[in-house]
C-alpha cells in the first residue's frame, strides 16, 4: 500500500523536470555569459595591443 501511494505521488511530483529546466537554463546562460566575456577580453586586448603598437611607433 505505501510503496502505490509513493509511486503515485512520485510520478505526480512536477519539481523533479523543472529543476532540471532550470538547472539547463542556468548551464546556457552561464555559456553565454563566458562567452561574451571571452569575446570582450579578446576586443580589450587586440585595442591595447593596437595603442601600444602606436605609442611605440610614435616614439621611434
């Protein structure tokens, strides 16, 4: 009788699958999030590489 009642109320039971949603959202957004970081960092060097180069340019 309780192993029907805990089978029951386990197949019933929602929260399972929608942590797993959110734990696949949160796994997406935390790539994105790398990723424009990544991007960001590579714009950021590439800009001080491109002035260092002129500045010493300039002194030359």
């Amino acid at each position: 009788m309780f192993i029907r009642r805990f089978i029951r109320r386990f197949m019933a039971d929602e929260s399972g699958p929608t942590a797993v949603e959110y734990a696949v959202m949160l796994a997406l957004i935390i790539a994105v999030c790398i990723t424009a970081v990544r991007a960001m960092a590579t714009s950021a060097r590439n800009s001080f590489d491109n002035s260092a180069n002129a500045i010493n340019n300039a002194i030359k």
